[in-house]
C-alpha cells in the first residue's frame, strides 16, 4: 500500500493507512443487509437534479450540478451512506493558442476530468489515473460534436471538471462480503452522464456557439434476484448501483434531444437481444435531464438581461462618480 | 492613444471600467482610492473592510468532517478523512510512553508536536488546478503557488499545534496482564488515526490562504471520529458505527488569520507629503496583482474576553516590502482581533 511519493505534495505515512473497519458490518450480516438501499423511485423516474451556471467569476463559464442521493440518510450510523453527485465544471477560454502551437483551424478542446480525494468510498489520489483520463476522453466526444469549432480557428478552450462526489460502482456492503457487483465501472456511468450535462451547461454559460444543448442519459438493465421467477430483468431509468443487487448492462449517451443525435454512447456488460431499447432508455433520461438544464439557462439569461437593463438605468447616476482617464 | 488624437475624436478620451481596469490596473485603482474623501476599492469595499465569510459543513459524504467556505467570489471546499495508521507500520522510532495519556485527561499539556508532525498524522493537500482561476490549469504539476500555500498551511497546523495527538491515539489495554496476573496490565499503543485534509478550491478570487485555513479549521470541527479499539478475536482495530460513542477533536484555540495587502500609489512630484499607501484587507485577485507587499496575522483570542490582553499572537508572514513599520503593524494586529471576533461568530453558528 505504500504510495509513491510525490515530492511537490504532503503525502501519507509511508507505512500506509486503511479505511476503518466497523465491527458490526463484519459480525453481523443481519445488519449490514439492513442497511441496503432499494429504489424507491419508479422505473422511468429520474433523480432529482440541482443545477447553478456562473459559479466561477473568473471562469468564462461555470456550472454545478449535485444530484442527491434518493434513499434517506440515517443519523445512527457512521458508515457514509450511498453517495450523491456532485460535480463542478469550469470553462477557461476560448483563448488564442501559444505561438509555438501548430496551425489549427477549429477550436482545440481539452477536457480534464478529476476526481477529489474524498468522492469515493475508497481514497483517490492527486495524480490522474487511467478511470479519470477515460472519462475525459469520453467527455471530450460528447462535446466535440456539438461545438461549432469553425468559428474560433487557431484557439483552444480547457473544459475542467471536478468530480467532488461520484456514484459508486455497487453497494459498498456486497464489496465486502460477497463480491456479487461483478462487472464493477457501473457507477463511472453515471458521473460521465453528469459530467457531460454539467460541461454542456457551463458550455453554454461560457457563450461557446454550440449546434444544441448535450444532455447525459443513463438506463441499466438490472436483475431482480428477489422475484419468484429466476431471471427476471428490469430496465430502469438513472440507475443508482448501489440500490440493485446486480446491474446486468448499462448504457450512457450524450444526447442532442432537438436533432435526435448522439454524440456519445457507452454501453458495459451483457446487453442481450435488445440493444436498442437500452439505448432508448438512456435517450429519455437524458431528455429528462435537459428539461433542468434548459430551465436553469433560461433563468440565468433572465437575471443576466434583468441585471444590464437596470445597470443602465443606473449607469446616468453611476457615470459621475466613475473614474474617468483622459489621453 | 496618439492614434486616438490623430483620428481627431473628442480630446477627453474615456473607457469603460472593465477597460480601464484591464489596460492600466494599477492606476484605475489608485483612482478609486484617491477619489473624493472616502477611498472606496474598486470592489466596492472600504479600505479595511473584510469579506464575511459563509460556512457550510458536513456536505460531503465520504468525508469525517467537510467544510464549504466561500469569502465573497472565493470557495473552498476541506473535507477530512480519517484512516487508520496501525502500529506496526509506523516509520521511524517514536516510541509511546503510557503514562502520558493518564495525565493528559487533566488538562496538563503535553508536547505531542513530535508525535503528530513526525509520524505525519495530518496530511493536508491542495488542489487549484479545477478550473478555479485561469492561471492554475491542470495537467501540470502543483504550480509554486499552490506549493507555497500549503507549506503555509501545513506549517501553521504544526506551529499552533491544533491537534492533540491524545485524540489520535488508538489505545489497548489488555484485560490480563500475562506477566504477572495480579497486575493491571500496561496500556499499549495499537495505531493511530491519521487525518487526510483535502482543500479543492472551486474559485479562487484572492485570499487563498485565510480561506483555506477558516475551511480547515471548520472542517475539524465537524469530524467526527468513531470509537476505535483493538479487538482480541479479530486481532486487529475495529471501529464501531453508533455516533454515541465517536468523539470530536479537541483543537487547540482558535487561530484565525488575516491577510492584508499594501497597495503602493504612484508619487506625484508635487505632492509628495501625500499618503499614497493604503493598506487593504483581504484583497481580491485583482487588488492582489496590483500589490507586491503582504501581510498575514495569525490571532487567537479564545483564551478570554475579545481584547489586546487575551490576545495570542499565533504567526506573522510579511513580504514583499517595507511600508507596514512597527505603528501600522499594531494597526494591523487590532484590525486582526476584529477580524478574529467576527470569523469566531460565524464558525460557530452565531451569525
């Protein structure tokens, strides 16, 4: 367990550290499996979402998405229950390349994806790894077919997300004792869908000419292990993985709703006889999302407007006591 | 601005104030702070008014104690996460002496500072490459900045020593002692929690570091910690999950620092007599690149009533210049006790 050190940053004791262990999650099955969450929701319902553009002043376009965990946190344990989303993305530029760049006619889109120590149940650590470099990728196609790039030749732009709270992969509970989440990575699905929602809005904060509005959409295919019935598979909407015992396939997709586009697609595990309908599903998750993104833009653009116009109003008054320079 | 004449416009030329601000920084606000009687900054604040913070915590799930701080366009999210260190993998030769902690319930300080600086049982770290500023962007090691602020960081934790290594302590007392059974056995050291303090910074407009410590600071005391002990049958550390039995750390005093930043105006040869200093409390990231000479106060005044006399004098950082003398700091180091007061106020819910 010992971590490479890193000269530039305060690392650990070099004798490694571990997560606490809880003595009852160990001792007493009966307990742990108490503390499962189930969905709650329907099968088409999505979870609540929470989004702000212009978080980041100096950012030419900022956005914060957060999507609360759906199943009710209780007080009288201190193991962390099932993790909501919360993500941040700041846009810096478009901005001229350096000199020394070669010629490029379109806009150069960067994305970096990164996740805080403290998102996951597990410790991450400050250096990129390859999950992260992935979703950055992932990222980057979702928004490249959207932006028209034609229009800023010879700049670049840096769309950085941070991921300060992630979905996880399964229930923590099964990690542990049985190792049934097989096919782990289900809940990378979901912070991609995140990830290209809260890019896309803060996109469109930034003023950054884009075709439509991109929209994240996940649906799994779960199986029901409980029901009288051996194999009994479901497809639900948003997925969060730790609320079913086992997710089959899953699927996420950058969405253009008003052109009927993807730009990305992303599907994991055993699909079986009907990859379309998973794709589909994911479409109207993602249409989903775009209802909050398209509300919240519009409000944005309201206050912005509300604010010039009163600005000049005021701006006679203001315009005496403004500093004046002469030349 | 020869052009500007030559192309015969009107002779005053004006700009708007974003254009002024960015074209000649350091005049447009030496303009505003020469203008009329009252200098107000370009911000809108007076020249010794702070930005009051607002404090979030417990937001984040993964984390003991989590702190969101946002000092007017500054925020900062802490979150902090303890592990456990376990006592075979301690490094080095420290080696724990029972009797302390007996003693230690009493009040009697013990010097610990070995304890949690050697061992490293604080590892704070910070993050500014989120798209916080455009200076910082990622994929680049931690620039010199975000180096210089958390060595700051890190060594103001060691230097008020914050944390009592007795709360870090994981201890076992044994119900037998084999030696000699009649005996009470000896206590022993099974491991010690070790806490990882993340700073992410979401946006950073000026006063990165007062922000990051007020975020540190209301971070530890959110954590909570949960009742570890040694268990004989699993022979190891277990910890138990009813928060009846976690306990919060008990942090030395109440450092709070405040950042200043002199803004030197540029002399007219007539009027030289004239002030042309100011000093400007907790200066956002244009004042800051405008100023070259700062100021860091660090107080405490838990130990009594709000005043010079309770005053503790935790850390001054002063670079860059040499306007601030011996009378201005004493000026400063009020302005700080003020500071302390109103910071105090809202890390405990009174505001």
């Amino acid at each position: 367990m010992a971590m490479n050190t890193d000269r530039r940053r305060n690392n650990a004791p070099s004798g490694g550290t571990g997560a606490p262990v809880f003595a009852r999650t160990i001792r007493e099955p009966e307990y742990l499996e108490n503390l499962r969450p189930s969905r709650s929701r329907g099968p088409n319902e999505l979870r609540r979402i929470f989004l702000q553009t212009s978080i980041i002043p100096s950012a030419s376009g900022s956005a914060y998405l957060e999507i609360p965990s759906s199943s009710p946190a209780t007080s009288s344990t201190l193991i962390p229950p099932t993790s909501s989303l919360k993500i941040t993305a700041s846009i810096q530029g478009p901005k001229p390349l350096p000199r020394s760049a070669p010629f490029s006619p379109t806009l150069l889109l960067t994305t970096t994806v990164k996740f805080a120590p403290f998102a996951t149940r597990h410790r991450r650590g400050y250096i990129r790894d390859s999950a992260e470099r992935d979703l950055g990728v992932h990222l980057e196609t979702a928004l490249r077919g959207v932006i028209i790039g034609e229009r800023w030749p010879k700049s670049g732009v840096d769309v950085v997300v941070t991921i300060l709270e992630g979905d996880e992969d399964g229930w923590w509970g099964d990690s542990t004792s049985e190792g049934s989440a097989t096919g782990s990575g289900w809940g990378l699905l979901n912070v991609l869908a995140g990830c290209i929602t809260v890019a896309s809005a803060a996109i469109t904060d930034a003023g950054i000419d884009c075709v439509d509005v991109v929209c994240g959409g996940v649906a799994a295919i779960t199986r029901n292990t409980e029901s009288r019935q051996d194999k009994e598979l479901a497809r639900v909407l948003d997925p969060c993985p730790a609320e079913h015992k086992e997710v089959v396939a899953a699927c996420v997709v950058g969405y253009l709703a008003s052109r009927d586009e993807i730009t990305e697609i992303w599907m994991k595990g055993d699909v079986g006889s009907d990859p379309d309908g998973l794709v589909e599903g994911a479409t109207h998750a993602a249409v989903g999302s775009l209802a909050v993104v398209k509300e919240v833009l519009l409000e944005a653009l309201q206050t912005k407007f509300q604010g010039q116009l009163e600005g000049n109003e005021g701006g006679l008054k203001r315009k005496a006591q403004d500093v004046e320079m002469t030349g | 601005m020869e052009m500007a004449t030559a192309t015969q416009t009107p002779p005053a030329l004006t700009f708007p104030r974003a254009v002024f601000a960015a074209v000649a920084p350091h005049p447009f606000l030496q303009a505003h702070l020469s203008a009329d009687k009252k200098s107000i900054r370009a911000n809108g604040r007076t020249a010794s008014e702070f930005r009051t913070p607002g404090i979030n915590t417990g937001s984040l799930t993964h984390c003991n104690g989590s702190a969101v701080v946002r000092l007017g366009n500054t925020s900062v999210v802490c979150g902090v996460r303890a592990e456990i260190l376990k006592e075979e993998d301690i490094a080095g030769t420290y080696a724990y002496a029972a009797h302390s902690a007996d003693q230690d319930e009493e009040g009697e300080e013990e010097d610990d500072s070995e304890e949690v600086e050697g061992i490293r049982l604080l590892v704070p770290n910070v993050e500014l490459a989120t798209g916080s500023t455009p200076s910082h962007i990622p994929g680049t090691a931690p620039t010199t900045y975000a180096q210089t602020l958390i060595t700051r960081l890190r060594n103001l934790l060691h230097s008020t020593c914050l944390l009592r290594a007795s709360n870090l302590r994981i201890l076992y007392k044994p119900s037998t002692n084999p030696e000699n059974p009649d005996t009470e056995a000896e206590t022993q050291l099974k491991g010690y929690w070790v806490l990882y303090l993340d700073i992410f910074f979401i946006s950073i407009d000026g006063n990165a570091f007062d922000a990051a410590w007020i975020s540190v600071l209301a971070a530890l005391r959110d954590t909570l910690l949960p009742h570890a002990y040694f268990d004989e049958e699993y022979e190891g550390i277990l910890c138990s999950d009813d928060s009846n039995e976690a306990h919060r750390l008990q942090l030395r005093g109440l450092p709070i620092p405040s950042t200043f930043a002199v803004f030197e105006g540029m002399r007219e040869d007539d009027d030289d007599e004239d002030d042309v200093d100011w000093v400007l409390s907790d200066p956002d990231a244009f004042e800051e690149g405008v100023c070259r000479e700062t100021v860091s106060v660090v107080v405490d005044c838990q130990g009594g009533k709000k005043g010079t006399r309770d005053l503790v004098i935790r850390r001054v950082e002063k670079s860059g210049g040499g306007v601030v003398g011996r009378e201005m700091m004493a000026g400063l180091v009020k302005m700080s006790i003020d500071r302390w007061g109103v910071v105090e106020g809202v890390l405990s819910g009174k505001t």
